[in-house]
C-alpha cells in the first residue's frame, strides 16, 4: 500500500515536532514517488522575501479512474483544521455504487475564498477532465467563494445543497419557515408542487418565499434543475468525510495530510475487497438490490 511506501521515504522526519511546514516539499516529494499518477501541487507566497506556505493539492492516482465508475456526482465543502494556524481542507466526494462516499481529492488552502475555490476547482478538473462534463453535478453551500469560482467547471451542473439552504432559511427566518421548506419545497418534484409549496409557505412566512424566489431556483428546485442528482438533494457525503477526520484535523499539516491518505486508502482497500467479492452473475448490486426490495 502507498502507506507503508511512505512512511519507508519519509522515516522519522514525519514524526519530528519541528516546523511541519518546512518537511511539506520532502512529504509532496514521498507521494509524487509513491504513487506516480497523482496530481499534487504546493503552491507558496513571498512575504517579506520569505517564501511561505500558502495551498496545496493533492488527488491520488486512482481517483479519476475511481470517478469514471461512480455516479457523476461530486459534493464539495470545506471545514476547518483545529491546529494553530486554523487553515481550512477543502474536499471533492462521489459516491460509488454501493452507495460509499469515495474522497476523490483534498487541499489545504488558507479559507474558502474564491481564489481558494478556483485554485481547488483547476487542479481537480485537471486531475479528473471528467468533472467538468455536462453529465456531471457539482453540489456544494451557497458560499460566495465557490460560486464565484463556477467558471472552473462551466460545462458541469452546479446544485445548491437543500440542507444547507433549510439552514439558511431557519438563520434568517425561524424555525417554522424552515419545517415548512422542508415539508412542501424540499421534495417538490414538479412545478405544481412547486407553486403549491410556494403558497403553504407564504401563508407561514412570506418573507421565507420571498426570500427562496431569490436563490436561483435552477441550482436547488428539481423542476428547474437541468442535470442529475441521483437521489442526492444534499451534499452529506463530504460532511461524513468532514466528520470521518474529526481527530486527524487537530493534527500539524504533514501529519493530517499523511493521516488523510492513509485513511483513504485503507477505505478504498477495505471497498475494494468487497467488491472483489461480487458476484458477476448478479445484475444488482446490494444497495441497488435493498432499494428495489424497499419499494416492491
């Protein structure tokens, strides 16, 4: 596994309590040699003459082979690191057949900005030319820096994460505003839902109407939805993943990021031995098969 590989070009330098910063080209260096088909990229800035850290990404070799046989479904969502310098990881998440989130890419950049999002945005189509294809939805918040950055995937479908907009509503308008989007708008399928939705909403709170007619109903509302979602109105896979590092997050920044590889292959291995397990002569797999089981 790329794990061991570099844990074996690293030695003890990964455990050094230094200044982890000055140890990222020698750990980009250890993925680059370990896995030869990854895109990584470190990018730094001159303050006061000095060169300083300032993003870096990383996509692993497999992940655009990984991309072409999951849904073409990317979540994108940033949270932050819990160490002292409080940077933030950008992340991209598909989902496969039996229905795993699969982490396809990460970066470290300083905050979710629109330079950051277009930064994160370029290298991942340049790693997976996939991304950016009209088969393919990109869902994510409503943060000003990614949607500022849409120019990087302009053939892709951009969709608005309904829970993250359920939030919003509730931030700015209460609760009942946001059990009412919930229960009439969330899972509206068809323009008369829709407008049926509108008006149980108005009679609650008109300001909650007014205030959802002027979010871009193209990126959230399914009858003006152009692309696919595969059943995915939220971008929940990238928050399992947010979630999955909770502790790897307090961690320094050659120690996260050798922590979020090994993480991930080792689930990618563990997926892939269930995989080797199928059986070929069955037409569904076992997710694909409880869903039809559900609805029979």
């Amino acid at each position: 596994m790329c794990r061991t590989r570099l844990k074996t070009i690293l030695g003890d330098d990964l455990q050094q309590q230094g200044n982890q910063f000055r140890l990222l080209p020698a750990y980009l260096d250890a993925v680059r040699t370990a896995d030869p088909q990854a895109l990584v990229h470190l990018q730094t800035g001159n303050h006061q003459d000095i060169q300083r850290f300032q993003r870096l990404f990383i996509c692993p070799g497999v992940s655009s082979e990984s991309f072409r046989h999951c849904r073409f479904f990317l979540a994108v969502d940033g949270t932050f690191t819990k160490e002292i310098f409080n940077l933030t990881i950008l992340m991209a998440a598909s989902v496969d057949a039996e229905n795993h989130a699969v982490l396809v890419a990460w970066a470290i950049v300083e905050g979710e900005s629109e330079e950051s999002w277009r930064y994160f945005l370029g290298h991942l189509v340049t790693a997976i030319p996939q991304v950016d294809h009209p088969s393919t939805t990109i869902i994510s918040d409503r943060d000003k820096g990614i949607d500022a950055a849409d120019d990087r995937v302009p053939r892709a479908h951009r969709a608005y994460c309904l829970e993250h907009l359920s939030r919003n509503v509730q931030e700015n308008l209460g609760l009942p505003s946001r059990t009412a989007f919930n229960s009439h708008l969330h899972f509206a399928l068809t323009e008369e839902k829709l407008r049926t939705g509108f008006d149980k909403l108005s009679e609650i709170s008109p300001q909650a109407t007014e205030y959802l007619c002027n979010v871009n109903l193209s990126k959230w509302a399914t009858p003006y939805f152009q692309g696919k979602r595969y059943g995915h109105n939220t971008s929940n896979m990238v928050e399992i993943m947010n979630s999955w590092i909770v502790e790897e997050r307090k961690l320094s920044i050659v120690d996260l990021l050798h922590a979020l590889w090994s993480k991930n292959m080792d689930l990618r291995f563990r997926h892939r031995q269930e995989a080797d397990k199928f059986d070929w002569e069955v037409v569904l797999t076992k997710y694909s098969a409880s869903l039809l089981a559900q609805s029979i």
